[in-house]
C-alpha cells in the first residue's frame, strides 16, 4: 500500500510538473521618471513638495494558441495615492482573432469607445485642459469602467470600428453602457484622419444623456494639425455641454516636438465659457525623454472669478 501511495504521489508531482511547464512567462519594463508639478489652485495653505518619482512597472505576456490566434495580458503594479499601498492596478487581456479585430476585457483602467478619443488633438505632452486642478471635469468622454469589454476591428478601406460595452453597476452605471466610434484614414487623401463616436449613458435610471464627438487631422510634413468638437446632450438644455478642442504640433527635429492647443467648454447654464490654452514639449535622445507643459485656463469649472496657471515637467529613462 506504501508503495502505491509513493507511485501515485509520484505520478501526481509529475503531473503538477508538466501543467507548470506549460503556463506562460510575463516581462516586466518600466522607468525611473521623475515630474514636477504646479496645478495652481491658488489655495492658502502650502502646496508642499511638487516632485514626485514614478511608481509603476508593468508586466506583460503573450502566446499564440494552436488556431493562430493570440492571447495577451498585462498588469500594471504601482502605489496608486487613493489605495493603501502597492498593488495591481491597470489590468487587461486582449484577444487577437487573427483577421477580425481584437476584443478586450479590461479589470482595470480600460477605455471605452468614447474616452479614448476624448481629445485627439495634436500635443507634445498634455491637453490645454490638463493639468490645473479642476479644468478636466467637464470634459465629453462618455463613460468607462472596470470590466469593461472592448472590440476593434481590422482596418476596412482605412476604416477602423471599435465598441465597447460595460455591465450595470451600482458603483458606476445603473443601465448597461454601450458606445461606439469610427475612424478612417481616407487612401486617397494621405495624411488625414476622420473620426466619430457615440454613445448613450444612463448613470442614474431615467435620465439619459446623449454624447458624441467628431475631429479631423491632418499631418503635413513636419506639421500635424487637428480639430474637434463634442456634445453631450442632458435631460435639460442648461446640463448641455459642448467641447470644441484644436491644435497645431511641429516636429523641430526627429527628437524634437512642440505644440499649441487651445479648448474652449460651454455649458447651458452659464454664461462663462471655460477657455484653455497651452504650450509642450518633449524632446527623446536614446533612453531619455523630456517632456512638459504650461496652461492656461480662464473660468475654470464656469466660474468667472477663476483664472488658474500649471505646469507640468518630466524627465524619464527607459530601461
């Protein structure tokens, strides 16, 4: 009887030995990247120290599966500020199918149809309304949350779709989300990009609000420059709002880029327009990147008495 065990215990080592052989590896990159930062919020008490260090490295892994198609996963470690301590934050799977498009399940961090192309407006760093603190919040983008399901096809013509699809949730919506957009890269016209997207989202039952947005941009040697504008239609015309975004980058150099932006948000119930402008940079030799960016928002969160300044600057290497 001993001698059976020792077999069958054997035989099962030799199993768990032969599933482990099989599980995929995963690589990890990251960077030592250091940022300072002002978002002016003209508060009375001391900002403090404004240098922060980064805290992220992420693992990834992918195989191809006996049909041709490709699974990949990717986890993002980090020390978010609103969590306790380190953990996994960003977290997705991806499906290739090969000749269809991709389908993504994100756990955390994902974007949807409609938040990815929130501003596509050319810059070197960030957006005119990034940065100071409260200028982002009004901003059209839909919905996005965790678990999230995204599908994206193959280039059609030139033509891009992708959808996405988030369950209802207390936490974030109570009716399930569904948005879509579209881009295409006409061949005929080399340089320029067409995109829309849609959406529909009912946060709280009953009331629904319309989004979408539409941009245009054009790249012309060294020049990119780029359109959009985006509404959000509400239960009431004064929670309408609309979103018009442009700017302009130059690419100095193969290592070199500057740019302008400027965005202006409009809401139904006032009359104070929030305006943004800003100017980035970013500069890459090797492993290094240096990248940053000044704006300037005047009436930020439609508050006439509020003319804020920020600034961002980062330097990074890559390893």
């Amino acid at each position: 009887m001993n001698n059976l065990k020792k077999i069958g215990l054997s035989a099962l080592a030799g199993s768990l030995v032969a599933f482990s052989a099989q599980a995929g590896s995963l690589t990890a990159s990251g960077s030592a990247s250091l940022t300072f930062s002002n978002a002016d919020d003209k508060s009375l008490t001391h900002e403090g120290n404004q240098f922060t260090m980064g805290d992220s490295i992420t693992f990834a892994g992918s195989g191809e599966m006996d049909n041709g198609m490709t699974i990949s996963v990717s986890y993002e470690l980090d020390g978010d500020a609103a969590d306790t301590g380190s953990e996994f934050d960003s977290h997705s799977m991806t499906l290739d199918t090969n000749g269809f498009g991709t389908i993504t399940f994100a756990g955390h961090g994902g974007d949807s149809a409609m938040s990815k192309i929130d501003d596509v407006t050319p810059n070197a760093y960030e957006e005119s309304w990034d940065i100071v603190t409260g200028a982002d919040t009004n901003m059209v983008n839909g919905l996005s949350g965790n678990n999230m399901f995204t599908y994206k096809s193959e280039s059609i013509g030139g033509a891009t779709f992708t959808v996405a699809y988030l369950n209802a949730s207390d936490a974030i919506t109570d009716v399930s989300y569904m948005d879509m957009a579209v881009e295409v890269k006409p061949e005929m016209v080399d340089g320029l990009t067409l995109g829309y997207g849609m959406g529909e989202t009912e946060e709280t039952t009953g009331t629904v609000i319309d989004d979408q947005t539409m941009y245009a941009k054009y790249v012309y040697g060294s020049f990119t420059v780029g359109y959009q504008q985006s509404e959000s239609d509400g239960s009431a015309s004064s929670s309408d709002l609309t979103n018009t975004m442009m700017g302009v980058s130059y690419a100095v150099t193969d290592n070199l880029t500057i740019a302008y932006n400027q965005s202006t948000q409009d809401i139904g119930s006032d009359s104070d327009d929030q305006e943004a402008t800003g100017i980035s940079a970013s500069y890459t030799q090797g492993g290094i990147t240096i990248g940053g960016a000044m704006n300037e928002v005047d009436n930020v969160g439609f508050d006439a008495t509020s003319d804020l300044e920020g600034y961002e600057f980062n330097i990074a290497f890559a390893f």
